[in-house]
C-alpha cells in the first residue's frame, strides 16, 4: 500500500494535510490531520487511515451481518466524516440539516474542512468554479486562504443547499447578484411579507435599511435566514 499526500490548508497557526491510500490502482480511502509543521500533519493522517483500514478489514472477517444491533464500532478519529462522506443528501435534508455558526472557534478545523470537501465533491464542484464561487462570495482565490472559522461554516451550509444534480454553470449563477434578488423576492412572496416588514427583518439582522446595501455574502444570508422562516 502506498499513501499520496495533499496539502489542503496552511495559515501561521495550522497546517493540513490529506492523505489517499492506494492498494495498486484502488483508492483504499483518504484521511485529514493537522500538525503545527507538514510533516506531522502528514503521520497523524497516515496514522489514522491505517487505523481506519485496519478497522474495516477487522470488520470484514468477521461479517458485518454477524454484529448485534448494539453493538457499538470502536471509534477512531474522523469515523464520522466516513459517515457524511458515504450519506446521500436528500433535498430536504439539505435544507432542515443546516449548520449554525459557532460560539467559539476550535483550534482544529480538520472535520470541518474534510466535510467542506465532501460537499464540494458531492455536487461534483471542478477546481476553477469552486475557486470562482470562494471569489465572488467571500473574496478568496482558493481554499487556502480561508482564515475565518466562519467562513468555513458558511461555506458547508450553503454547498449542502445545493442539489447534487445541479450542474456547475447553474451553480455558478445561482450566486449572480440579480438572481439572489429573484430568490430574494420568491421567498417574500411566499412568507406573503410586505415592503416594511422585509425592510424591518432586514434592519434587525444586518443594520442596513436596503438590501441593495447587501454584498453577494450579505444576500445568501439574508436569503438563508428568509427560507428558514419560511420553513417555521
């Protein structure tokens, strides 16, 4: 087995790296880690890709099927990014399982990029729209130059709104300033809200009293906040 490595994210505090295992031409799985120098990262991701294959051979010999039902998998880091990254995304998933922003922010942003990723392979995102979409909604020639927690929290839950059928041009507009503004009035329609009512849940949320003062970040927000009314 041979491991290929990635380097995903680096900033003056955090360095990660992503690491594939390859058994020949089979890809066997990949794994995320941080370290504070691009060598740790990288054994800390091989480490616990071994131990995540080790897991499933184990497994493997003894039958899935002969487990009991509460029998419970011993847990190792990152088993639960195996679980996003294998689970089919519903539409109505991708709108009731939103993410909300955090209180505090981690020193390890590893499952959260590893899920960023995910998403970003699950709508079948190429590299150049991905980095065109980072520009036109936060200002960022590519993922390595996400330094806000946020951001990275924004990002999941606006990609796991998009349906995986969407192709990348379609995407792409889906961001255009005008089209925000007709998503931004089909959803005032339906909440059946008036000019001062828009303009009041606008105010409250963003201190601005029009929404041509939104920036493309501000609108999806704005956006976001109206579905999730219109859901309660």
């Amino acid at each position: 087995m041979r491991f290929d490595s990635e380097l995903l994210y680096t900033d003056t505090v955090r360095i990660i790296v992503k690491v594939n295992g390859w058994e020949g031409d089979k890809e066997l799985g990949s794994s995320l880690a941080q370290g504070e120098t691009v060598e740790i990262a990288e054994d800390k991701a091989i480490n616990r890709l071994s131990k995540r294959l080790r897991l499933k051979l184990d497994l493997d010999e003894n039958r899935l099927q002969e487990l009991k039902p509460d029998d419970e998998i011993p847990k190792i880091d990152n088993i639960s990014m195996d679980k996003i990254q294998d689970k089919q995304l519903t539409s109505e998933t991708l709108i009731k399982n939103q993410v909300n922003l955090p209180k505090s922010t981690p020193n390890d942003w590893t499952e959260e990029l590893y899920e960023y990723e995910n998403e970003i392979k699950r709508i079948s995102l190429e590299k150049k729209n991905e980095e065109q979409i980072l520009s036109m909604i936060l200002g960022y020639k590519n993922r390595a130059m996400i330094t806000n927690y946020d951001d990275i929290i924004l990002l999941i839950d606006i990609l796991r709104r998009i349906p995986s059928d969407m192709n990348n041009i379609d995407i792409i507009n889906s961001f255009q300033r005008e089209n925000l503004i007709k998503k931004n009035n089909k959803i005032l329609r339906e909440l059946n809200w008036d000019i001062d009512m828009a303009r009041g849940f606008l105010y409250n949320n963003f201190n601005l009293n029009s929404r041509a003062e939104l920036d493309i970040k501000g609108l999806i927000e704005f956006n976001m906040m109206l579905e999730e009314r219109a859901e309660n």
